[in-house]
C-alpha cells in the first residue's frame, strides 16, 4: 500500500474512557433518528467486506458468524458489506441480485438482531461495479487479446490490409518505447494494469445503458433488502465503484448524465428515486459518499457538498462519508492479479495507516465531514451524517459530535480489532479496549481476497475448542470472547 513519504509513525491513544454514567450521559450513546428509524446511539460500524460469502454470493455459516461478533458489542448500527445488485458472478461477494439469496439474508438480519438483544440496527451497503480484468501476461495479451485494428497496421508502416498474424508479430518484436506509441492509451492500460471499464465508455452499449439499468437493478435490490428484515439500505455512492463514477469530476459523459454538477448528479439521484418509489417513505434509504475523490482532477469537497445537499433534498435518510478509494492512482497489479482501488495515494485516504504525514491516519476526513455537514445544514435539513476515518477512543468520538463534524461515528478497523468496544465503553471498560493499530494488516488480506482478521486476535488461543479457522488453518475467524 502507498504511505506518505514522510513516514512519521503514529500510534492510536486510549484518551479518556469514561465511566459508565458519562457514557450514559454523553452525546455518543444518545439515541438518534435516522428517517422513521431510532438509533439507541450514534455509534455505527460502516461496511467491511470480509470475504466470507461463498463463490455465488450467499451467505454462509462464517458469515453469519461475523455479524453475530459485531453484534455482540452492541454498536448503534451495522453496515453489511457491500453486496452486489445483479444476477452476475462476483467471486465471494455477497449478493441481492436475486430472491434465491433472501433465505440467508433473513438469517444474516435474525442473527444480528438475536446477538445484539435487539438493540443493533442492522442495513445492507448495495453495490454496483464495472468489469475490471487481470494484468495479463504481455505476450499473450499481444499475440491473442488485443484486438488489431487498421490504426495499429497504419503505425506500424504496414499495409492496411497486412495479415493479423504479421501485425502481432511486429507488436511482439518492438520495444516499449514504440509500442506506447502504435497502442492507444487504453490498450496500454490493459496490457500493464488490466482492462478496466468505465462510466464514459459510451461504445459499449451495456455500459451507455446503465442510466436505463440501474435504477431498478438497486430498486429491486433494496426492496428484497426490505423483504429480508433489513432496518435500512445503503447505496454504494463511494470508491472506486459504478455511482461514485457517475458523481466524479472524470465523469465526461455526453448524454445528459455526466460533465456538470446536474449531469453527474442525475443518475444517483435517479437511482435513489427509484429505491424511494419501491420501499416507500418510511423505509431508511441513505448512501456512502466521498468528500473528495483525492484523484488529480477528481471531485473536491465543494462538489460533494453540494451532492450531499442534493441528496439530502431529494429525502435520503442519512449520508455516511468516506474518501478516495479510486483506481486513477491504483498501483500496477503483479501478472496475473486485477489493480486494487486503496493501492495509492487515494486509497491511502480512505483507510490511512499508522505510516503518515503530520496530519496522520485519525480523523483525516473530519474537516472535509464538516464542511459536507455544514452544506446540509444550511439549506435546513436534518439528515444526519456518518463521519468515519481513524476513530478508536471516546474522546475522538464525543469530539466528531462536538465539533459537528458528524452526527453519527463510524468505527471499522477499530470495531474489527475489538467488537467489544461499544459494550465495554458503553459498561465504564473502555481501559479493556484492544486499540487498533492502523497498520492495515486486515486491509491486506481484503486485497489477497483472503478471510479478513485481525493481527490483534488472530494468532489468540488457537487451540480453543469449536473455533473457526481460516482455510490454511492458522488463523481463528473470530475475536475471543470477552472475558468481563
Ligand atoms: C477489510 C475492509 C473492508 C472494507 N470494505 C468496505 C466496503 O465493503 N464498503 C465500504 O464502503 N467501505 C469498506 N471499507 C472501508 C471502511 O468502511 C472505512 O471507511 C475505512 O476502513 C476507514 O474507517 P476506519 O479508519 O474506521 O477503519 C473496508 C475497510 C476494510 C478495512
Ligand atoms: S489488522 Fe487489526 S490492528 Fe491492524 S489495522 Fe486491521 S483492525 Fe487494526
């Protein structure tokens, strides 16, 4: 993963826990609406995938288990990691994209609701995202992917209708410094990073179709979400994915749905109407956004502001922001693997580690939050807003309040290195805490698409009976009990 060059080393602080009567009667553990929905506090763990699901997208014994870990801790809300909306293939990913996958989603909802005695509010984070292909092996790619086109004959001084098989070996036989220059900028793309769809690619029709597709794709998805016992739904606005696209600055597209702020805003909140239409007024509906794509050229925080208005406007219910997560910046992948969104600088801002600038990995989003918030506010609308980014002691979080930086605090790496931590601040406990470390160890395993865990628990008690492991056996898949 990218570090800032400065390298200055930071190291989460425990800060001042409180007694339980303080948390009682601070700001964090007060209730809050979200729509026609009451938080029992503002706490709130933001999805994370943690590859569990099976190859199909349904939801397994693991998965199940996960949740039921969160839940314990009993935080104010859980976010189900993102799921994909379509009827696709996407590896061990959750999916909606169909109502063979409502059987497991109902446990997933259950599961939590039993773990948490009902106190947790549980929504699903759904998903749409472009195809994105392997690096290839270059000669392969030359001599069987690439498609050869009268350009390619036409810079390479050959005829134009020169046999196929010639014009790849001329490709075969030339140096990088000629072929970047006879390969479009696309085509080098895929052979040194992998294909990579994007929003603007209008030839493709399935891709110049999406504004017609995806609004009832997360339409139908939100309504089996409902079906399922979820509390809410998430649209996956945020990161490297399909909507996020839409919203980005790179978004150039010409046919009403991309340039200006109108344009990049239509389809999310195409989207989101139709999501409205379908699950009616009552049900909560919000999104994960970024305030700043954190890309050269990309969407800066005004933009954002104004989206966030926007979809505050049109009646989301709550807005929970993050930042970056691009592929502009995604470092090249090895032959053989796809690039990876939080490889780079952007990807860095999304989920910093403990390696940073002075500004360091707590709290990065905070200021950008506020202004985002600030937006909300002053066109009169109460929707409430989910700040997230490096939050693990009672004193950042009671501040995020404070500050009105957010009205609800999300905690994901400190919540997956001690589920527990809503329970045991919560109970006057927090000195029990397991503070996170930041050093991304998870987020390492999430781009190996391997079972994400915790270096903190990981390696605990192997020998305890009945756990669960990971496939290599060296792992548990669960933070030990809490022994109180
Ligand atoms: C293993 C892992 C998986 C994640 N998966 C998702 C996801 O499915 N959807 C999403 O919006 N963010 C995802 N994130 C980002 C987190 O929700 C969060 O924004 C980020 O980790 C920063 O918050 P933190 O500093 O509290 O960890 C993931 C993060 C991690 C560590
Ligand atoms: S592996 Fe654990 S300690 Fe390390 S960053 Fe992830 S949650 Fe924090």
């Amino acid at each position: 993963m990218w570090r800032p060059k400065e390298r200055i080393k930071h190291v989460a602080q425990p800060g001042n826990w409180p007694t339980r009567e303080t948390a009682a009667a601070s700001a964090l553990f007060q209730p809050i609406k979200v729509g026609a929905l009451t938080l029992n506090d503002r706490t709130w763990v933001p999805a994370m995938v943690p590859w569990r699901a099976t190859d199909d997208g349904y939801v397994t014994p693991h998965v199940l288990d996960w949740y039921r870990r969160f839940a314990e801790g009993r935080p104010g809300a859980i976010v189900v990691e993102a799921t994909g909306i379509r009827d696709i293939p996407s590896g061990p990913l959750l999916r909606i994209g169909d109502d063979r996958f409502l059987p497991g989603l109902r446990e997933l909802v259950d599961t939590v609701q039993m773990a948490s005695g009902g106190y947790t509010r549980l929504f699903i984070q759904i998903i749409d995202f472009l195809s994105i292909r392997r690096r290839p092996d270059p000669q392969r790619f030359l001599q069987e992917f690439l498609e050869i086109t009268v350009e390619h004959r036409l810079r390479l001084e050959m005829d134009a209708d020169a046999a196929e098989a010639d014009v790849r070996a001329r490709l075969l036989a030339i140096d990088d410094d000629q072929l970047i220059r006879v390969l479009t900028p696309r085509q080098w793309e895929a052979m040194h990073y992998g294909a990579r769809e994007r929003v603007t690619d209008m030839q493709l029709p399935h891709i110049r179709d999406l504004p017609k597709q995806l609004p009832d794709l997360f339409a139908a998805a939100a309504v089996r979400a409902q079906q399922a016992g979820f509390d809410g739904v998430e649209l996956h606005y945020a990161h490297a994915y399909t909507m996020a696209s839409f919203l980005s600055a790179l978004n150039t597209r010409d046919d009403g749905y991309g340039g200006d702020l109108p344009g990049r805003l239509r389809l999310p909140l195409e989207v989101f109407g139709r999501v409205r239409h379908e699950v009616g007024n009552d049900y909560p509906v919000g999104c994960r956004m970024l305030t700043e794509d954190c890309i050269d050229d990309g969407t800066a925080v005004d933009d954002a502001a104004e989206f966030a208005k926007q979809f505050a406007a049109a009646g989301m219910d709550f807005i929970s922001l993050s930042r970056g997560g691009k592929f502009e910046d995604a470092k090249q992948p090895k032959v053989g693997q796809a690039a990876y969104p939080y490889t780079g600088p952007s990807g860095y801002e999304c989920m910093p580690s403990y390696y940073s600038d002075a500004r360091g990995p707590f709290g990065r989003n905070l200021s950008p939050a506020k202004r985002v918030r600030g937006r909300i506010r002053a066109a009169g609308h109460v929707t409430p807003v989910v700040a997230v980014g490096g939050i693990h002691n009672f004193d950042q979080a009671q501040s995020v309040l404070a500050n009105g930086e957010g009205d609800i605090v999300g905690l994901a790496r400190q919540a997956l290195a001690d589920p527990d931590w809503f329970e045991k601040v919560r109970s006057g406990r927090g000195e029990q805490v397991r503070l996170c470390l930041y050093t991304n160890y998870c987020e390492a395993l999430d781009q190996r698409h391997r079972e994400v865990t915790c270096e903190l628990w990981d390696r605990e008690d192997l020998d305890e009976a009945g756990i669960a492991k990971s496939k290599d056996g060296k792992r548990r898949l669960l933070a030990p009990a809490w022994r109180r």
